[in-house]
C-alpha cells in the first residue's frame, strides 16, 4: 500500500495542530508557557529571520542549544525556508563539534548567551545568538513563496549518533521519512490533546525531538525540563502535572531513587522506553515507585527513528519483547549470509519501510553497508547491526548489538546478559561491561555495598563460570552521555587506566 500522509513537512505538524486548538498550551519551559498559535507564530518568525541571514533550501543550520521554546521554533522555521536543522547539545566537547562543524558546513551556526563566543574558534560559518535572529524575524519581510522544501524527499534534519565510530555520524532524516515515523509512533503510543510530556532528554536527541511531533500530532503540551538539578527533578516533574515521561534508564533509575525518598503520589499515567536496555529490575522497581503508571517499551534507533512497540505494560505478559514492528514497516531476521531465519532463530534485524533514512552525510562506505537496497525489491532496507529474533506472533525479542557479542575464554558472550544479572544482584545500581580483550571483561558497578565482594558472588550465581568478568570496579557513579546513556568510550579510558 503507498505511503500517504495530510502532512508532507515537518512544519506541516505544527501548522495542524494550530488550526485545530490555537489557544492549547504547546510548549512550557522556564521562561513560560507558549500556546500552538504562538509556537506557530514564533516559528514563522524564525523563518524569517534565518532568511534574512541569508539561509536558503538545503543549507545546513546548526544549533548549540539547551531545551527552550526557541529551540523549537527554530525547528519548525528552518522547515519553512527548506533548511537542514543539525541540533547539537550543549554537552558536545570542542573535539567533536569542530569535526561536526566541518563536516556539516553549515550556513549558520545558532547558539545561546556566552557560549556563541566560543564557536568562531572553531568554523569560519557566521554565529549568531538565538535572540539575534528572532530578533530579525520580528521585522524581516517572509521569505518569499519559492522558499522551502520543493518534495517531501528534501532532508529536514542531521541527527548525529555515535556507535562504532569514533566520531558522531549524521543521519540524513528526510521529510518523508521523519514525518512517517512520528505518524506510525503515533498509532501506537496514541498520546492524549490533554497529555503532559515531561521532557528532561535532549531535543538533540532523537527520542526527545520526536516528542514534539508527537505532542502536535495529538494536541498535547511539552514540558522543557532544563538539565541539572537533579535533586529537584521529581519535584518538578509532580508540579508541571505530567502525564507521560520518556526515560533511558538512567533517568528512569534517577526518578525511582527520587521516589524512594518522596513518594507522593504523582499524575504519570505513562512511562516510555528505547536507546538503552531497561531490565526486568529497573522496570519492577520502576512501577513500585509509581503504581499508577504503565510502562511501554520501543526498540529503536537513529537511522529509523522507531523499529517496534510493545503496548503499555506487554512486557508482563511477554517478558523479553520489545513489541511489534510499527505500523506500516516490517522486520526481518536474516543470518550472516543475508538468509532469512525462521521465528526462533537469532540473527541480525533487518529493517524495511517508509521510515528508513536517507543514508549518512558524507559517508557513502558506511550509508552502503548499513543501507542496502533489497535485491529482489530494489527497495533501501536497514541492516540495523542489532541481533535476536521473533516469536511466532511477530514480536521481536533484543539480544544485542553485534559490538555487544564478545568471545571470552573461547565462549561467545552478550555483555548486555552479565549486566543485567549484575542489576539483579541487591544493592546494585547501575552497571556495564567493558571489553579490552578475550580475557579482559571488566564489570563496573554503582552499588550501595563498601566493595564488590557480594557482587562477584552473586554473579556466581546467576552465570556460568565462562560468563563471569574477569575483574569487578566499584564507581560512585558511571560517566554518561548528554543524551543519559552509559559513556562507555570514557568508562574504557578510565579502566584502561586502572590497568597501567
């Protein structure tokens, strides 16, 4: 069946929403509340302003930006004049922004407040503050009506992720494909015109950005939760009323710890998870914090936006699963050679549908591998890198990465399985494997134990002996990424120097 869609642009979601309830609540950070007339005029703004310095169809526009309501106008503004967003966190270090930089090119590089300073540093794009340029949309004339996208196959956005690679890669997220996958989320997760998305994860980050396309879609309000202050961070959240959270584990670990401690009751009806695995044990502990909240699991990644669903709270029925794949799109799993597996089977996904990106920006060796065109269809299908396999019924059950499968004394091991076991040991709070060798698996731990003889012996307990870690560290807390995933590029650095 063709893709059809009464939405071509990503602008085209906000433009929606605005005509259907103008005076609903959009967007609500520290500075205040913002309706989705406002949103829709701000962005409009933008617009006009990014014209006015010279941004045209194509170009890149890159933001250095916490979570603010100027942020999104600006997402919805470089849409209207056809101009490529590249959101980039505020967290990203000198070494990879000056090789984002140079490999984006951009017409314009946003910022805010003092960080704008820095930036000249390291490109030759005119910088300009977020307030400048809203500044000139304010008087600037509209672009004309040639600006903008000409087809919905014009890119919208560079989301960089990492990997594998030692610096982040840009996925190309064309209309077509980004306004698809925020149609098919939605048909699953089915957020409410009066839902409240409390959002701590970066809108740099796919899973935070897609909130808003998904709170256009239904009506709902976004809360811009800033970062820091995490000892406020439930409070906050009782206060803003919210009703649906996106979490990675680490925040969802952070909010049950909170919970512990205050556990009024809150207004959360729904708790979301995809871009870290989220064990049996921090899902349990998870709902004894907040009884009244369901949990649903997605599978995911950057270069698809979403894989698959598992509806609120499936994963107690089919422990394991991370749900069906979303409307619209298929999954396959196919063995080294590319063969198709039976249900049952473990191998790589493979992932086919209007949601597959566009490749990655300027790597055609690493968009061929990846990105393959099906020889019997001709059509772009995702070879996702991600193992396991699905069950009878179509769901898929997540075994790991192929980085994640690693040999140790001559026994191939999922680091994600002795992790998860770690979790299950009491008093450990987070954990994560790093492997310098066949015979060098190191397990780091956060745990409420003065050392790592109980977690050792209870690893012994629950895996065979060719499983266990070669060494255990106790850590106050690990490193993590802006985006609230473990860093495990830096956790290696810290044990290999612990080795030396």
């Amino acid at each position: 069946m063709p893709y059809v869609s009464e939405y071509e642009f990503v602008h085209d979601l906000l433009d929606g929403a605005a005509r259907r309830n103008p005076t609903a609540t959009a967007l609500s950070d520290a500075s205040g509340d913002w309706s989705y007339a406002d949103l829709e005029a701000a962005s409009l703004r933008m617009a006009a302003g990014l014209w006015q310095r010279g941004v045209r169809r194509g170009q890149r526009v890159l933001t250095r930006m916490s979570n603010r309501k100027e942020l999104v106008a600006l997402l919805y503004g470089a849409s209207r004049v056809g101009a490529v967003l590249v959101p980039i966190t505020p967290e990203m270090k000198p070494f990879h922004l000056r090789s984002v930089l140079a490999d984006t090119e951009p017409a314009l590089v946003i910022t805010e407040g003092p960080d704008g300073d820095r930036i000249p540093a390291l490109t030759p794009a005119p910088v300009a503050d977020v307030a400048d340029v809203r500044r000139d949309g304010a008087t600037a004339p509209a672009p004309p009506d040639h600006a903008g996208p000409r087809t919905a196959h014009d890119v919208a956005l560079l989301l960089h992720t990492s990997g594998s690679t030692s610096v982040p890669k840009g996925v190309v997220c064309p209309h077509r494909q980004t306004v698809f996958a925020a149609r098919s989320i939605d048909r699953m997760l089915r957020y409410r015109e009066d839902d409240i998305v409390f959002l701590r994860l970066p809108l740099s980050f796919d899973y935070g950005l897609h909130q808003l396309f998904l709170a256009a879609l239904s009506g709902a309000r976004v809360v811009l939760a800033e970062a820091g202050g995490d000892l406020t961070l439930l409070r906050r959240l009782r206060a803003s009323g919210a009703t649906v959270v996106p979490v990675v584990p680490a925040l969802a670990q952070l909010l049950t710890h909170l919970a512990t401690r205050d556990p009024a009751p809150t207004s959360v009806r729904l708790f979301t998870n995809t871009g870290a695995t989220f064990t049996d044990a921090s899902r349990k502990a998870l709902r004894a914090a907040f009884p009244a909240a369901r949990v649903s699991l997605m599978f995911g990644t950057t270069e698809c936006k979403r894989v698959s669903i598992l509806e609120p709270d499936g994963d107690l029925a089919r422990p394991g699963s991370v749900g069906r794949p979303i409307p619209g799109t298929a999954v396959d799993v196919v063995d080294e050679d590319g063969r198709p597996l039976p249900a049952g089977r473990t191998g790589e996904f493979v992932v086919r549908g209007p949601h597959v990106m566009a490749g990655y920006w300027n790597a055609p060796e690493l968009t061929e591998r990846r990105f393959r065109k099906d020889p019997g269809t001709g059509e772009t299908v995702l070879h996702t890198g991600d193992h396991g396999y699905l069950d009878e019924d179509g769901h898929l059950y997540f075994s790991g990465r192929r980085d994640d499968i690693v040999k140790h004394r001559g026994t191939r091991v999922s680091v994600l399985e002795i992790e998860a076991a770690a979790l299950d040991v009491p008093g450990v709070r987070a954990a994560a494997v790093i492997a310098l060798g066949e015979d060098a698996l190191t397990l780091c731990v956060v745990t409420d134990t003065a050392g790592t003889g109980p977690v050792v012996e209870g690893l012994a307990e629950r895996l065979e002996q060719a499983k266990l870690p070669d060494r255990c560290l106790r850590f106050d807390a690990l490193p993590l990424t802006p985006n609230g995933k473990t860093d495990y590029r830096r956790l290696s650095e810290t044990v290999r120097e612990t080795q030396q």
